[in-house]
C-alpha cells in the first residue's frame, strides 16, 4: 500500500508521454479505462475500479493505492523520458 496526494497522482499521469496510458493497460493486461480509472477516471463500465481510495484533504486529498503496479509502471515510463531526453541532450 502506499498513499499519495491526488494532485501528486495527475501531475505523474499529465507528465507521461502521448500513448502511456494505452501502453500500461497493454503491458499490464488491463483495459485502458482501468488505467484512467487508476489515475482519477470513474469510468467502471468500460473500466474496473483499481484499489484505491480518497480522502479528503489538502493538495487534491490523499489517495491510498492498494496495489502500486500501474504507478510503478509510470515511473518507469518517466525514467526511461528522462533518460532519452538526457542521452539526445
């Protein structure tokens, strides 16, 4: 489990590059609505919820994530922005 500020959560997902979300999903074997549901949708007729839970609170509240695949799996994709952009620089 881990907890996170729901603002915190949105500035990662509108920090990944254009096709993360549909790249997660496929990697993870989940559809893409279970992703966006991950990361604040509330689309669970097309997607499944996720595992977590809000709290009200300040910065957007927190946001405790029961499973942290689909979080682990953005960071990677943010590392691996990183990286290109620091070897093409």
């Amino acid at each position: 489990m881990r907890t996170i500020t729901f603002n915190e959560l949105r500035r990662i997902k509108d920090s990944l590059p254009s096709g993360s979300i549909h790249r997660i999903a496929d990697e993870l074997n989940m559809t893409v609505e279970t992703v966006r549901n991950f990361f604040g949708g509330h689309n669970f007729k097309n997607g499944k919820s996720v595992g977590i839970h809000l709290e009200p609170g300040p910065d957007g509240g927190l946001v405790m994530l029961d499973d942290t695949t689909v979080l682990e799996k953005a960071l990677q994709i943010l590392r691996e922005t990183e990286e290109k952009i620091t070897q093409e620089a």
